[in-house]
C-alpha cells in the first residue's frame, strides 16, 4: 500500500529515503487523481523493496504542496537521494510511470 506522505513526516520518508521515491499528489475530489490511484497503489506493490511510493493529499498537506510548485493534479514527483529527478503530469498508463522509476533504480 503505497505511504501516506504529510507535511509533518515528509523530510524522514522522502529527504531521507535511501531507496528512489515515486511521490503522487492527489486530492479526493479531482477525477484523473482517482484514475491513477489505483495505478499507484499496484506500482507500490510492485517495487516493493526497491523503491518508496507515497502519496499526499493537496488539500490536507498544504506546504509539501507548496513548496514543489503543485499546480495540476495528479502530478507524480520522482526522487533520488532527496532531490527531484523526474515529474510526470496528469493520468498516464502504469507503463509510463514504472518506465521512470526504473529509471532511477540504476
């Protein structure tokens, strides 16, 4: 089950993480957000051991929001080593995303 990120354990889970970070920024009332849940939730299956995969609420984490300039949701963030490497935006097939998370677990 893919991490429920918030503003108050953002730095340990993401800043922190050891392993790539795939991070979806969603809010319960946007339609492609829950298009792509359920793709998020099986890539947190899937790459689970090689890679974190987190979730965060727009509206109920204002700052992480904030802070990465979310403007559109669903917007997918991708870190290594705590920085940005790679951001999709709006609803996309499961392909694409796992096509950038493994990117960045070599």
């Amino acid at each position: 089950m893919a991490l429920e990120i918030t503003d108050a354990n953002f730095e340990e889970m993401v800043t922190n993480a050891t392993q790539p970070v795939l991070l979806d920024f969603w809010a319960e009332w946007c339609g492609p957000c829950r298009m792509v849940g359920p793709v998020v939730e099986e890539l947190s299956k899937d790459y689970s051991g090689k890679a974190v995969v987190g979730k965060v609420n727009v509206d109920v984490n204002p700052d992480i929001s904030m802070k990465f300039g979310i403007r559109n949701i669903p917007t997918i963030l991708f870190f290594k080593d705590g920085k940005v490497v790679d951001k999709q935006v709006g609803a996309v097939p499961k392909s694409v995303l796992a096509g950038k998370l493994d990117a960045q677990l070599k």
